[in-house]
C-alpha cells in the first residue's frame, strides 16, 4: 500500500530532525515542528505548520488499535516503535488546548560504546561487578538512558550473563553478544513492575535494568533482588548523589528507615549522576558525579551520617568516586568546556573556583 502524503511528510520531518542530530522531535497543531539539539529548542522554520488533519493521519499510521483504545480513554500514551530499518523513536502522544500533539524522542539505532565515552575507570569497573544496585540519576535530557545503554551493552559484549530488562517503553534494543539479552515492555510483555520482578526473582538473571522508576518505594524490591547476587540498575529522576541517598531513605515510613539504610549500605554498587554540558565548539559532553560503594560510603549510609556524602566525594581517589565539581574542573581544564558553563552546572562553586585557582 502507497503511503499517504502525510506519511510522507512525517517521515521526511524524523529524517530531518535524525540529520540535524537533534533528541528530540514536536508536532504541536497550529506551529511549526520544533527540535532539540544540543539542550536547546529550535524551529524548523523551513517545513511547514502542523495541521490537526496531519496528525489524526499520522496517528492512524502510528498506532494500532489498542493503543488507539488507550489513547481514547487515557488521553496519554508512551510508546516505542522502529519506523524503518535503523530508525526507532519514543513517542509521547498526549492532549493539550483540546489537541493531540505528538513528542518524539529519536534512539539511535544502535547503543553507543562505552570505551567511546571516555569515562573513568570507575564506570567500566561498576559494569563489571557481579552483584549490588547501580543507581543512574540525573534531570530529564542529562544523557542517563545513553550511559545505562552502554554499560548493558559492555556487559553483553564483554560476559556471559543473562541480562533482563524492566523498560517501559523499550527504547534501545539489543541483540544477545556474549550474553543472553531479554527485554521486557511494561503494559505489553508483562502487566506492570510488580509482575515483572516476582518474574525475575523466580528465574536466575544475572542482571537486572529497569528503566525509569516513579515510585521510590521500589528501590526496596530492587535492594532485596541485588541481595541475592544480581547486578541491578535503575534510572532515577534525582540531582546529585546526597538527593539520591537522602530521598530514597525518606520516601519510607521512619520506622522502616534504618532497615533501608542496612539495605541500601550493604547492596549499593555506585551511584552515577550526569548532566550534558555545552561543549566548546559545539554538541555536548558528559560530566558526572559518582559515588563507589566503597566500605567508607556503606559506613556512612548505614549509620545515617549521609551528609558526610559530599565531603567523601571531594577527597575520594578518583578510581573509588567522583566529585562532579572534579569532574568539571578536568573538563576546564582539557578545553572541553568554558568556565562559565562549569560554575552553572557545579554543585559547589567555591569549591570548583579553588580546584581551578580562580578563587
């Protein structure tokens, strides 16, 4: 069947917005498309302005009938799909001013290495390890979904383990290597979260990658899962390593917060925050802070004193953790990002200045 015009259009748009290497693709009725491309949104002032007739259309093209039931009803729906051979997006479809429009996100076709990431040793010896939680954090567009991506994908390549995946939607996809890769979509494969890890604890997976969690209270589950030698990694929606340790802790009941901090300092792995920062000359780097669950961090969290946390981050050798403040001084310093860029993004300026010598 010959596509229709707007399925013309919509392709020629995500092939645009794929060439421009922009993350990130908007179809709002009554504007022109927009992008994002290096952390800013841009208008694609060439193409023409979205049409309430253009995106029924695509939706037609875009979703199958139970998801057409499920956007009717919930008046939202997040979703993955490969459009073609080597072009896979995320969609968010939702209402708005009494109109459909359409968010996508655009996933390579295949996960970046982590050797081409250039990160320290810290981060490859996390991936390596056969048990205990890894948490990856951070704000919305700060290149977490990228770094969990590679680090699956340097365990697939590099050991044989069996590797399942909690993801909703599934965004990269990955083909078994070395080890056996199982991904999982909540609402399609398995019903919700709860399912899929009474699954994982009745089978013997290796590795454990839950995409995005909303509810803290999981982390639980997920302590109680590394507990019995799995190597679990989740994605959070959190700042910096104090707010990760500090907000897990407090989402539970007080009565059952020394059980948490037992569970979190005996099975945590690391913790890795990461932010995409501006890079001189164009695109973006990523700087991170990271926390090794190294004996000196399990002391500290299980006797509550986390807010010695970010002391241990500033004076920790560089292959155990990582200050971010650190780690945007060596990007200063190597010209990979200005001064400025660093103060905006430190989480203790005064610390930052003093590493650099501009007190």
């Amino acid at each position: 069947m010959p596509a229709t015009q707007s399925e013309i259009i919509f392709h020629h748009l995500i092939t645009s917005a794929f060439e421009q290497k922009a993350v990130e693709l908007f179809l709002f009725p009554g504007q022109l498309p927009f992008i994002r491309k290096d952390g800013e949104i841009k208008i694609l002032t060439d193409e023409s302005i979205i049409t309430t007739t253009f995106v029924n259309e695509i939706l037609n093209f875009l979703l199958d009938t139970n998801q057409k039931e499920e956007f009717e009803k919930q008046k939202q729906i997040i979703f993955s799909k490969e459009l073609e051979k080597g072009v896979r997006a995320k969609f968010n479809i939702l209402r708005q001013k009494n109109l459909t429009s359409i968010l996508i996100k655009l996933i390579p076709d295949r996960p970046i290495s982590l050797e081409s990431l250039k990160l320290p040793k810290v981060v490859t010896d996390l991936a390596s390890f056969d048990q205990g939680l890894i948490i990856i954090s951070g704000p919305k567009d700060s290149g977490r979904t990228t770094l969990l991506s590679a680090m699956v994908d340097y365990i697939n390549r590099n050991f044989t383990k069996y590797i399942a995946t909690l993801e909703h939607p599934i965004e990269y996809l990955f083909i078994s290597g070395k080890s056996l890769v199982e991904q999982r979509e909540i609402g399609r494969d398995v019903l919700n979260f709860d399912d899929g890890l009474k699954s994982v604890r009745n089978r013997p997976v290796d590795v454990l990658v839950v995409s995005e969690v909303e509810d803290l209270k999981l982390i639980f589950e997920l302590l109680q899962i590394a507990q019995k030698g799995v190597l679990v990694f989740v994605i959070l929606d959190i700042s910096s390593v104090f707010n990760v340790i500090k907000q897990i802790i407090e989402s539970f009941e007080q009565e059952r917060q020394n059980l948490i901090r037992l569970l979190l300092g005996e099975n945590l792995a690391g913790i890795i925050c990461t932010r995409l920062v501006p890079r001189l000359g164009g695109g973006r780097v990523l700087a991170l802070e990271i926390l090794n669950g190294s004996p000196a961090a399990k002391t500290i969290i299980k006797e509550g004193k986390i807010y010695q946390i970010n002391n241990l981050l500033q004076i920790a050798e560089k292959e155990l953790s990582v200050s971010l403040d650190r780690f945007l001084a060596d990007l200063v310093r190597s010209g990979e990002i200005s001064f400025e860029k660093a103060i905006k993004y430190c989480i203790d300026e005064n610390m930052l200045r003093s590493l650099l010598g501009r007190v």
